[in-house]
C-alpha cells in the first residue's frame, strides 16, 4: 500500500489568491489507499454506501473499489496481490480459499443475520411455470437449470434438491453467469436459474405469472455470511487501518438497514443497467448484520464441512476459527456499540439459533 498526498484545500486557497488575499495552507492529509474487490451484486451495497457518503475517506482511508462477478475471482485478486481486500462469502469461499492454500479469513461481516446459523436472504430459485417448475425439487428432475459453478449458488441448489431427495446429477446445470440468469430464463434458455438479488426480483418481475418463486431468502440451505476477506499475514500487520475500515463499514451496514430506499438508490450508481424497483425489492430481503454470534460461527463452520462431505473440496475437517479473525471486529464494536444498538440481541446457546442446517 502507498499513500497519497490529497491537497484538500486546494482549490480554496487558489480562489483566495485570485481575490489578492493572504492565505495560509491546511495541512493536507495522508490518505492510506486500499484496494478493495467485491462482487457485482447487492451485497456489496456497503461498500458502496461508504465510499458515496465519505465514510471511509472520513478516517483517511483512499478505498478503489474493484467490481467482479465471482467469489473465485476475488479470491485471485486477493492471491495475486491485485487487492488488500475483499468482500465475498466467509462461508463458501473461505472454506474454498484455504483448501487450496490461500489462507483468507472475514474480518469485517456486513451481511449477515447473527441469528441464523444459516439464511440466504439474498439469493434464491426462479423458475418458469410452463416448464413445470414448481417448488418441489422433484420438479426440477430432468430440467435444465442456470447456476453459477464453484460459487455459493451451486452450494443452494445443492442443498435445496437434497432437501427433496434429489441427486445434483439427476439435472441438467448449466454454467450461468448471475447477471445473464434473467434473459436466460426469459428466453427459455434454461427452466430455473439460481441467481442473487437483484437478478432474483428481476427474473420475477419480468416473467410475471409465468414466474415462480422456488425458493427465496430460506434458512437451513447454506450460511451466507458476507465480509471483508484478506490474508492472515495482511490482518496480523494491520490492525489499526483494518480497525479504521471496519469503523466505515459498519457506518454503512447501519445506513442500509436504516435507509434501504436511498441505500437501493446508491447501489444503481454502481451496478449498471439495474431497474430500482428490482433493487427496492430484492434489498429488502437481505439482512445487515455485521455481527458474528455462537450461530454464525457454526453455520461457517458446518457450511464448510459439508463442502468437503460433498467433495466440492479436499481439505481437513474445519473449526470455527478457520472463518474469522474476530480482534478487530469485536475492538470496534466493543468501543462503539451505537452502531449496532438497533439489532436484536444475539442468542447465548447454539439452541436458540434458527436456521439449522
């Protein structure tokens, strides 16, 4: 990381030399800059929210965002040294990560719902009803279906057909980039997709009656958890510009939960092309908890022992503290509770968790 001089003061003081009066300069800040690469999706409405409002640049923090469409590509970026930092599933690709040697961890959650051990608010199954999709995964035998591979979406279909006694094998996935899930499944390309918001509410919006919600925002398929991603070499040597980022994310999970209609509005300045009636709707769906409660860290936790069971990877059994550095997190929330105090309180025993897995 390199720091950039930004003369804040500027263009002030060259009007004021025009105008013939004496002036003397601010002192500039140093500004620590900070690649940060996350997905192209709702998810990172943060993320967005805290570079438009300042939060960030508040605490002296330069944050390029960098937006891609995978977990996988983000975890590249991250190996390569392309980014310091990056915003995809503590869950499903950390556990894919580290199996190969990329040891990343989440530092920073900012989407989650600590009273969960598992819920995907944000994702989901849409269907067409002509082609006799219903939300019966034994509809789903024999039928073609637009997934993205080796993400958290093929985790959910794999939960939700199992949930039916359906074998993934027994049906036809075709790689599908999420963006292009709705013109996909509207063509009739493909008889169900499993996309992110706000691809989901457009998909629904688009079909209208021939449109069918499978399955959305449910429990007990996968913990999605999202949050800032980084190194463990990275964290252990940066803990006060790590404390300085989490202390803007936070700012911003706030500000969605309580402006979700202004926050909808801000994510359309990042994501192209986006209708925001689909982004009011399908924000709404999500929670924005940056918690992480005794129900986060088991649903990670089982998340990523069922990948291994399911072989999607090779790896050693993994124990909570695989998923999450929680030093800095639990530094800043413990100095500034504000930030969280309209969330619910968290559960103290693993029984009092919802969403099981």
């Amino acid at each position: 990381m390199s720091k950039t001089r930004i003369p804040k003061d500027f263009l002030i003081a060259g009007m004021a030399v025009a105008l013939g009066l004496s002036v003397i300069p601010a002192f500039a800040q140093d500004f620590e800059e900070v690649t940060f690469v996350v997905g192209n999706n709702l998810f990172s409405t943060p993320a967005f929210i805290a570079v438009e409002n300042g939060y960030w640049v508040d605490r002296g923090l330069n944050v390029q965002l960098r937006l891609v469409g995978s977990g996988r590509e983000i975890t590249q970026a991250l190996n390569a040294g392309e980014a310091e930092l990056g915003g995809a599933n503590m869950g499903t690709t950390t556990a894919s990560a580290r199996a190969s040697g990329n040891m990343l961890k989440g530092v920073i959650p900012y989407y989650n719902n600590a009273l969960y051990i598992s819920i995907a608010g944000g994702r989901g199954i849409v269907g067409r009803a002509d082609s006799g999709i219903t939300s019966d995964p034994s509809s789903f035998v024999g039928k073609t279906v637009g997934s993205l591979n080796g993400s958290t979406q093929e985790v959910y279909l794999r939960q939700f057909l199992a949930s039916g006694g359906v074998a993934y094998e027994d049906v036809e996935v075709i790689n599908v980039p999420v963006p292009d899930m709705p013109i996909s499944l509207a063509q009739g390309l493909v008889d169900a997709t499993v996309p992110w918001e706000p691809y989901l509410s457009q998909s629904l919006r688009e079909l209208g009656d021939n449109g069918v919600e499978v399955s959305r925002a449910a429990p007990g398929y996968v913990a999605d958890v999202i949050g800032v991603l980084a190194n463990e070499e990275f964290i252990a040597a940066n803990p006060e510009l790590l404390e300085q980022f989490a202390l803007g994310m936070l700012e911003a999970t706030r500000f969605v939960r309580q402006n979700p209609e202004d926050a909808a509005q801000i994510a359309t300045y990042y994501l192209d092309g986006l209708n925001l009636d689909d982004v009011s709707s399908g924000i709404r769906y999500m929670s924005w908890d940056p918690r992480i409660s005794i129900c986060t860290d088991e649903g990670l936790m089982q998340t990523g022992n069922e990948m291994i069971e399911d072989g999607l990877i090779v790896a050693d059994p993994f124990v909570a503290e695989d998923f999450a550095d929680r030093a800095v997190l639990d530094k800043v929330l413990g100095e500034n509770p504000e930030l969280t105090s309209d969330l619910a309180a968290l559960p103290t025993d693993l029984a009092d968790c919802q969403g099981a897995l």
